[in-house]
C-alpha cells in the first residue's frame, strides 16, 4: 500500500539517534526473537552500517539495556487514585499486555544490571503502592517478588503457546486424543474433551483469577499484620 511505502521511506530519512537504534532493536526483537538479533542484523533493519550503530550505544549490552528500559516504560504505573490492591491489579494487566507484544523481554526484565530511569521509576512507583498499603519493606519486598514472579512465569507461558500455535488447537487436541497411550489418562482426556476443546476456551482468561487470588492473599496477611 502507498502508506507503508511512505512510511518506509519517511523511517530511512530519520537521522540515526540512540531512540532511533532502540525503536528498531525492539521493533527487529517483536518479529525475530531476541537471540537472532545481530548488530548487523540491526544495522540492515535501520538501513545504516553496523559501526555507524557504536555512535550512538555503547555496545549491544547498552542495547538491551535500552530495549528492556523502553518495555519498562510502556507499562502503567500504579494508579495513585485507588487502593493499593487495583493499583497493583492495573499495573500487573498493563504489564502482561505489554509483554505480550514483547514476548523476548520477560527473560530479560529483571536480568539487568544497569537499569534505566524507566525502570527505577517503575519499581520506585510498585514500592511506594505496596507501602501505601500499610506494608512493611519485608512485607513490600515479598508481595513485589510473588506478584512479578506470578506475572513474569503467565507471560513466559503465554509466549510458548503462541508459539506453538501455529497449529490449530482442535488439531493438537486431536492428535493427544488419539495416542494410544491416552487411555491410560483418562483425567487428561476428559479434561482435553469437556474443556480445552469447549466454545470460547482461552488459556489467557486464567490470568486474572490467579492475579485476584494472590491479591487477596496479600490483602490477608496485610490485614493480619496490622492487628496483631
């Protein structure tokens, strides 16, 4: 179409800028994984040569570093308007939904020895919520490592099925269905039949029950805590 041709050339004609690298790293990321990323992968996305790149970033650790920054700040803060627990409830869908259009950045989140200001300023915010709450900084410290790790691992999942979607669900049930070996687990199978291959089934629809569950239970201790 006309309006991607413009937009492509209209890219190219853009000075190269250290914005710039990391759009392109991200957006270069988002289509082939973060492993396959080469600087001269990354080069040939930004129609550049690869040297050209080292004006701008450091090396290709300064590139990840900025990429995870970016992927940091495209998430919600914790609301201040609200409790603790919506602020927090917002914050881990904005989170999930950013992942899943960064699937390569969950591994790398926390991974990062040189965080950004993004980055700082996200974890400064989630802190200050958990505080709000009346927590303590053990109680804090806790409730930040259980929420991300419960964020984190859902994100991870969903990035492997997407994955292995390429093949149709009813395709992949079917072939489990008809292993000989199934009749050995016939848990697995009725579960397989009367809910996987259900009308309107989604993986995804779990996340808030479980994120509501831990909510709740840190809800729980945060309230036992105060009247002892």
């Amino acid at each position: 179409m006309p309006t991607d041709t413009t937009d492509t050339v209209d890219s190219a004609r853009r000075p190269l800028t250290r914005e710039r690298v990391l759009e392109g790293a991200i957006g270069l990321a988002d289509r082939i994984g973060i492993q396959p990323l080469t600087i001269r992968k990354l080069a040939d996305e930004l129609g550049t040569k690869p040297m050209t790149i080292y004006h701008h970033v450091e090396n290709k650790d300064a590139i990840l570093d900025g990429m995870v920054d970016a992927v940091f700040a495209e998430i919600d803060l914790p609301p201040s308007e609200v409790d603790w627990k919506q602020a927090i409830r917002a914050r881990c869908l904005s989170a999930r939904a950013v992942l899943s259009r960064h699937s390569w950045a969950t591994p790398l989140m926390e991974s990062r020895t040189t965080p950004g200001r993004a980055t700082l300023r996200h974890h400064d915010a989630v802190i200050a919520t958990f505080l709000r709450g009346g927590m303590s900084m053990a109680t804090a410290a806790h409730a930040y490592a259980i929420v991300d790790s419960y964020v984190y691992g859902f994100a991870l999942q969903e990035a492997t099925l997407v994955t292995d979607a390429e093949m149709e669900l009813t395709d992949v049930a079917e072939a489990i269905l008809a292993s000989p070996e199934m009749e050995e687990f016939p848990d697995f199978a009725a579960f397989t039949v009367h809910h996987v291959l259900q009308p309107g089934y989604d993986f995804g629809s779990s996340f808030e029950i479980g994120l509501d569950l831990l909510l709740d239970g840190l809800e729980a201790m945060v309230d036992e805590q105060a009247s002892d």
